[in-house]
C-alpha cells in the first residue's frame, strides 16, 4: 500500500514538475531581465530536480525485478534448507536417501556445479519444483543471493532516497 501511495505521489509531483516546467514563458515573451533571469533560474531548477526525479524511477524500476525474484529466492531457500534438515535429521545412516539431502544442503550452502558432482537426484531440485519454479532454476546460493540482495536493497533505498529528496526540494519551492 505505502509503495503504491508514493510511486502515486511521485507520478502527479513529476507530471506537475513538467506541467511548471512547460507552462513557464519563454524569454522573448518575458520584459525585464530581471524577470528573465528569474524564469531562468526556476526553468533549470526545474529540469534538473525533474531529470534527478526520473533518473531515480529508472534505477528503482531498474532492480525492482530482481530485488522482488531474489527477495522470493532467498526466502524459498531459507524454508527449503530448514526443511532438508529437518529430513536429515531423521535418515539413518545407510540410507540412499542421505546422500541426495546432503548434495542438497550443498548446493545450497556453498554451490557447485551438479554436473561435476555425483550422479544423485538433488531433493532441492524436486523442492523448488514444487515451490513453483521451472525444473533447472537456480539463481544462486543463499550466500550470494543475500549478498546480492542486500547490494540491491543499498542501491534501491539510494534511489528513493535522492528522489525523495528532489520532490521535497521541488514542494519547498511552490
């Protein structure tokens, strides 16, 4: 709800910015060159609070795919890791099942390439099937993927951050 009421509230404070920004008269249309100079001066305070406003809507909308797709990943993940624990916590030792769970916790933890390794079905694999990915999705371990989330979470929160600032500057100003 409060993304939606922002990215609202960005759109119309950025549709306004534009809507100033192409209604200010041109300078032949402007007598004294005082007044000129003050046009001036709000036409390009304008544009560049406008293009700072704009440029940060990319880089959100830039990262916003991967943040919510990593944000699920690690998620399922977590779950899922918890759950091949708790499986392995009640295989005896000679059973083939052991080895999967383990291969499993692996790939998760520390990754490697299931193609180099022995030839087991993965549990992860039938897991993540059935958590509603494509059979063969691996986005990464849950190391890097919370690395990588957080990275994206420091970049995102960045972008609002100096958007926010623009609009707030922009509100001061009317």
């Amino acid at each position: 709800m409060t993304a939606t009421v922002t990215k609202n509230y960005t759109i119309t404070t950025a549709e306004q910015m534009q809507a100033e920004l192409s209604s200010l008269p041109l300078d032949e249309d402007i007598p004294t060159p005082r007044e000129r100079d003050r046009v001036a001066e709000r036409r390009q305070n304008l544009s560049w609070r406008l293009t700072m406003v704009r440029n940060n809507e990319r880089v959100i909308a830039k990262y916003e795919p991967e943040f919510i797709a990593l944000t699920k990943w690690v998620a399922d993940l977590t779950r899922l890791r918890e759950v091949i624990a708790a499986k392995l916590l009640y295989v005896k030792r000679n059973d083939p099942e052991i080895s999967p769970l383990r291969y499993s916790l692996m790939k998760i933890d520390r990754g490697f390439d299931p193609y180099d390794a022995l030839p087991v079905r993965f549990t992860i694999d039938d897991l993540l099937v059935a958590a509603g990915y494509e059979p063969g999705t691996w986005y990464g371990t849950l190391p890097w993927a919370l690395r990588r989330l957080e990275e994206l979470t420091k970049r995102r929160a960045a972008a609002v951050k100096e958007r926010e600032q623009a609009l707030r500057e922009y509100a001061a100003t009317e």
